[in-house]
C-alpha cells in the first residue's frame, strides 16, 4: 500500500479542473454525450469538491472527493499509472470518510474496475446513460386513460404507484425501496423542476378511469443541459399493454419543438433496458457503482 504523505491532495480552481476532467476522463469515457467542450467546464465550475493529487510537484490526477464519496477520478499525462491514484485517492478518502457508512464510487470506469476491487471496493452493479432523439408521434390513448400533469396533489398517488411499481424490479436496491422512500422521491421532482423553472408539463401521469387509480408515469426533469427521465414507471397489473411506450412518444413529441434528446439512466440487466432499446435510445458508456467499508 502506498504512503499518502508522498502525495499531495488538494482542493483545486473548480474551473480548471473541470477543463482538464473534460479533456482527460470525458474525452475517451462518453458517459454524458457532451453538448459541448465549455458545457463540460460549466457543469463543474462551481463545485467546491474538486481535487488535484500531486507526487513530487507534479499534478498526476484529480477527482471528486468529499466524505464517503469519490467519483470523476482521471489520471494526467505522462502519469498513467491509474491503480496506484486509485490506492492513493483511496487511503484519502477513508481518513475523511464516516466509518460507520460505506464510501461509495458511483462512476467507476469499468476498464479498471479490478484497481479498485485491489482496495476492498465491490461492485454493485453496472449503471448507464441512454440517449434518444426527440420526435413527433401520433399517440392515440384508449378512452378508459385520462393524461394527467403532477400537481402536489398527487404525492401520495405518485408514491403508492412507484412503490407498487419499483417493488416488482428484479433488483433488491430497488425493490427493497419503502413507501416512506417513494414519497420523498416524489418530493424531490418537484423541489427539482422547481429549482430548475421548468414545467410540470414535461411529464405525464395515467389515470386510469375504470380502477380509478394511476397507472403509469414518466416524470421528466431537466440535467446537463438535456431533458432526463427521473422516474419512469408502469403499474404491474398494466405492463404490456402499450402504456409505456406511449407514454415515452408522447414525451419525445412534447420535447422535439424545442430540444434534439432525452436522456435517462438504467442499471445494465433491468428489464427496461430492452424495452428502451426498441424505442430508439442507444446506450452511453457503462459505469460501475461501487463500495466499500470506510477504514478499510
């Protein structure tokens, strides 16, 4: 194991490390499409957990870090030895972490994902953006459905329908989500597009006139600057029955007057996957969700 006192790490001008992230991760890592070279900057600048990690006054690498978290790490030419910036980023963060709380790498690049099983890290499961151009489509809804914007009213309704929803997802880290759970996760939509001013008319609810209930939602939000699926559900009892599909054109239909795409994200294996796969979206780079014991 390394010695951490022959490093230096450091908070770095957010800025600027932003600049060399884009150049030195997401230049050879398509984990977001970028938009653009300076979208890459702007979606760090002000970031206050920036790290640059220097060896005998050279900077060899920066991450994001900050207790029981580490994520973005990127080597800096002509330094190229990534398993040992992941041992020293390693043995940093533990002397910052909570031990009583796993740290976590929500972004591992799967090409070293051995480097950090080296350090106790496991692997999870493997995580990825998708991507799809917005279009124009004819949806036509059966007359027993009635399309319906969230409103704070609904909280309660959204919630019951993602937990009965999520609960039948072949992963336990989903499926083990409480009802307590889905209704926070309601609230931060709408805390979200709220703090991003953009409309509830994004996203669409399914009411279902004869069993009086909700039966489906696509709750869009708005990331790095492209639309992007938060939660996109089908209630069990109503799966294969064309609902999501149209829920997700009429999405890309509301979308396409004034962005080209939408993105989402999807743990590789889900059932989803597939079914995003047949309408239309490709996949961005697979990322590892990855953990570990703190002090270990």
């Amino acid at each position: 194991m390394e010695n951490l006192n022959e490093y230096k790490i450091y908070k770095a001008n957010s800025e600027q490390w932003a600049k060399y992230h884009a150049i030195y991760r997401l230049s050879n890592f398509n984990e977001w499409m970028s938009l653009s070279f300076q979208s890459d900057i702007d979606r760090y600048k002000n970031l206050d957990i920036c790290y640059w990690v220097e060896k005998e006054g050279k900077r060899i690498g920066g991450a994001l870090i900050k207790p029981n978290i580490l994520k973005c790490v990127f080597v800096i030419p002509p330094f190229d030895n990534i398993s040992k910036l992941i041992e020293v980023l390693t043995l940093y963060v533990n002397t910052i972490s909570d031990e009583t709380e796993e740290i976590v790498i929500p972004d591992a690049d799967l090409r070293v994902v051995e480097s950090y099983k080296s350090v106790a890290f496991k692997l999870d499961r493997i995580d990825k953006l998708m991507v799809c151009a917005t279009d124009e489509f004819n949806v036509i809804w059966e007359e027993r459905y009635k399309i319906v914007a969230p409103e704070i009213e609904h909280v309660e309704a959204m919630a019951k329908l993602y937990y009965d929803s999520y609960s039948n997802n072949k992963f336990q880290y989903i499926s083990s989500q409480s009802y307590d759970f889905q209704l926070l996760n309601v609230q931060a939509y709408f805390n979200h597009i709220k703090a991003m001013n953009i409309t509830n008319e994004w996203s669409t609810l399914i009411f279902d006139t004869i069993s009086n209930q909700f039966v489906g939602a696509c709750m869009v939000g708005y990331v790095n600057g492209l639309p992007y699926i938060l939660d996109f559900v089908v209630h069990p009892e109503f799966q294969r029955k064309g609902i999501g599909a149209k829920m997700l054109q009429r999405t890309l239909t509301l979308l396409s007057g004034n962005y080209s795409a939408i993105r989402l994200n999807v743990t590789v294996g889900n059932n989803a996957e597939t079914f995003y796969d047949k309408l239309g979206f490709v996949s961005l780079a697979e990322k590892g969700y990855m953990t570990k014991k703190a002090g270990v």
